[in-house]
C-alpha cells in the first residue's frame, strides 16, 4: 500500500498494475530511443518499424493513462464514500455520547436525590439513637441512685415505707388509717388501718432484709449459700419477732400484723424456699404480703370498712328510707291530685266539644236559612177620600 497526500493506492489493485506496467514500458521505450539514438548510422528500413513501434507503444501508454486516470477517479470516489461514512460515524457516536452523557446526569442526580433522602433518614435515627442514649444514660443514673439507695439500710426502709404509702392511697380511702402512728407503748407502725372490732386496728410495718437475699443470689458455692440461708432465716426471723412484740397489743390492735416485703423476688424467695419462715409467721400472727398481695389485702379490708361504716350509718339508712317512704306517699298523693284535676279537664274539654259541636249545626242551620221566605207581603194602597164642602 502506497500513500501519496490524501489518496492511499493498493498495489494488488489490477488497476494499479496496469499502471505500473505502463511506466515500465514507457521507461523501456526511452532506454529504446537511447539505443536508437546512439545508433545514429542504422537504415531507414530499421528505423521505420522501430518508429511504428513506438507509435504503438505510445497508444498503448495513452491507453494506460487514460486508465490511470480513471483509476485516480475511482480511488477519489472511494475516498469521498470514506470520509462521509467516517462523518457518519462521528454523528451517530456524538449522538451515543450524548446519550449517555444524559442517562449518567438523570442517574447522577437520582442517586444525589436518594443520597440526600437516606442521609436525612440516617440522621433522624441518629437522632432516635441520641434520645435513647440520653434516657439509657438518665435510667442508669436512676439505677445508681436505687442501688444507692437500697444499699443504705435507713434510705432502705424510707423506699420500702414509700412503696407500702402508695399502695395504701390507691387502696384505701385517706381517713381509714394513719401514717407513721404511735401506739401506747411508745412504738411508731408504718401505718395503722383503723378496722372495726374485731378484728380492731392492724398495723402494717415494712421490712426489706436485702443484704440477705443479695448474698444468697450472689452465693457461688454450697457454703455461700448455707451462709446466705442462714443469714436469710436470722433477719426474717428478726423482723417476724419486733413486729410480734412491738405491734400487737391487746385491746388496743388486732391480733394479727402485717409485715409488707417491698420485693416480690424476696416474697417468692421466701415461700418457694424457705417455707419454715412463713410458718413460723403464722404462728406469731405476723402475716407476710408482696406489694401485690398487700393490694389484695387491703382490698378485702377496704370490704370490711364499707360494711362497718354501713353498720355504723343503720340508723341514718332508716331514717333515710322513712324520708323517701313518706316522700312516695306524697308523690301518690299529688298524683292522685293531678290525675282528678286532669279528669275534670278531659270532662270540661269534652262540654266543650258538645258545645261547640252544638253551634257548629246551629251556624250551619241558619246559614242555610232562606230569607226571601220570611220577606213581608206588599201594603195595601189606602185611598183616601174628602168630603164635599158646604
């Protein structure tokens, strides 16, 4: 392949050959008249077929350039056919580019659109994540401050006795029992819920032997927890007798008291375990409650309130009842009033009725009356005659 300024020329073409051929032949015809020239002393005779040969030779090379140009035209088509379809192709590859180039910016700001959504997303959660951080942190400062609080055996007993107070407020009216009350021997109970005799006045104290259960929860061996057990079975046992001694007084409470466990764990801990402390309670009269049976309780006892204070108010119920006996007779009275007075108005509203269905048909009578009927017959002339004179 030969490439001469903008026109490439193939040499298998048969075109290009023949041109080729012909140059060949032209630059052998020039060698030939070299020769002929350098033979100045030949014969006319050999020197005239040398000239009709070259007179030939040189139609032939008219001929191949006649050749040669339309093979130049050809190569020019083809180079023009080329540059349109190389035009061509630059359009449909800008037009693919553009294309493209627009799906990428449509993609590019879809994905910004649902980048900018997620990240206002993520940061709401965030948020959700910051405020439950706050309220974990705020709960564990509350746990700190119970398990503060637990662990002081005064702040101990002000937890269980505040526990034990809204029990009492959502269970019993406020003038059923006192707070904090003081009984004749100098001793103060948590509380004491004024019953009716019997049973009489109990008293409610609180109790949380912590320490104890904690240690038992805590045991890892079968000594620990003997040891824990048994410091378990001490303080109950404890608690069990100061509430006996110091809150049951004859003729002045009930012979019962309640000991009220803050904990239900412990409460369960002590039934399901330790069934000889509950029994050793009953047998002293000191019943142990939960906050949940503590509830119950004093659900049954808000029962027995009602009925006494029921009794307590007999004789105001019957005076009671006799008002309202007394005020039935006098609404059967007026009744019996009222429905006399209605009788007499249904009798006088049916005179009514009669009357004036009565001058209703008198109307009707004298407006069917025919008057010309009654019209006076025409006067007699009365002629009057005179005298004569005399």
């Amino acid at each position: 392949m030969i490439q001469i300024g903008g026109t490439v020329i193939e040499l298998g073409d048969p075109a290009v050959k023949l041109a080729l051929v012909a140059g060949a032949v032209t630059i052998l015809v020039l060698i030939l008249l070299v020769m002929a020239v350098r033979r100045a002393g030949a014969t006319t005779r050999s020197i005239g077929p040398m000239v009709q040969s070259l007179q030939s030779m040189q139609a032939r090379v008219e001929t191949l350039a006649d050749g040669q140009s339309a093979l130049s035209g050809g190569l020019t088509q083809v180079s023009e056919a080329s540059a349109a379809s190389q035009a061509n192709m630059l359009k449909l590859m800008e037009a693919r580019l553009a294309e493209v180039s627009k799906g990428m910016t449509d993609n590019l700001a879809n994905s910004a659109t649902k980048t900018a959504r997620s990240l206002g997303e993520l940061q709401e959660r965030l948020q959700t994540i910051d405020k439950a951080q706050a309220n974990i942190e705020k709960l564990s400062g509350d746990v700190l401050s119970l398990q503060d609080i637990l662990s002081n055996k005064q702040t101990r007993g002000a937890f269980g006795e505040i526990q034990l107070f809204d029990i009492l407020g959502k269970a019993l009216p406020s003038d059923s029992y006192t707070t904090q009350a003081t009984l004749s021997n100098g001793r103060r109970a948590d509380c004491l819920i004024h019953l009716p005799n019997p049973p009489g006045p109990i008293v409610i104290d609180a109790k949380f032997p912590l320490e104890a259960y904690e240690a038992l929860r805590k045991a890892g061996s079968d000594g620990q927890v003997n040891e824990a057990a048994k410091m378990l079975r001490v303080s109950v046992r404890k608690h069990i007798k100061d509430i006996s001694e110091r809150y049951i007084l004859e003729g002045e409470t009930a012979d019962g008291a309640l000991m009220f466990l803050p904990s239900e764990a412990v409460y369960a801990e002590l039934h399901g375990n330790f069934p000889e402390l509950v029994r050793e309670g009953f047998a002293a009269r000191v019943w142990i409650v939960s906050p949940t049976t503590c509830m119950a309780t004093l659900n049954t006892m808000r029962a027995i309130l009602k009925d006494a204070r029921m009794r307590e108010q007999a004789g105001a119920i019957r005076k009671a009842l006799k008002q309202l006996h007394r005020d039935v007779e006098i609404i059967g009275e007026r009744a019996a009033k009222l429905e006399t007075h209605f009788n007499q108005a249904r009798a006088d509203i049916e005179g009514l009725g009669v009357a004036s269905e009565r001058a209703g048909k008198r109307a009707a009578r004298l407006d069917n009356f025919d008057f010309e009927e009654l019209a006076p017959e025409e006067a007699p002339v009365v002629r009057l005659t005179g005298g004569s004179g005399g």
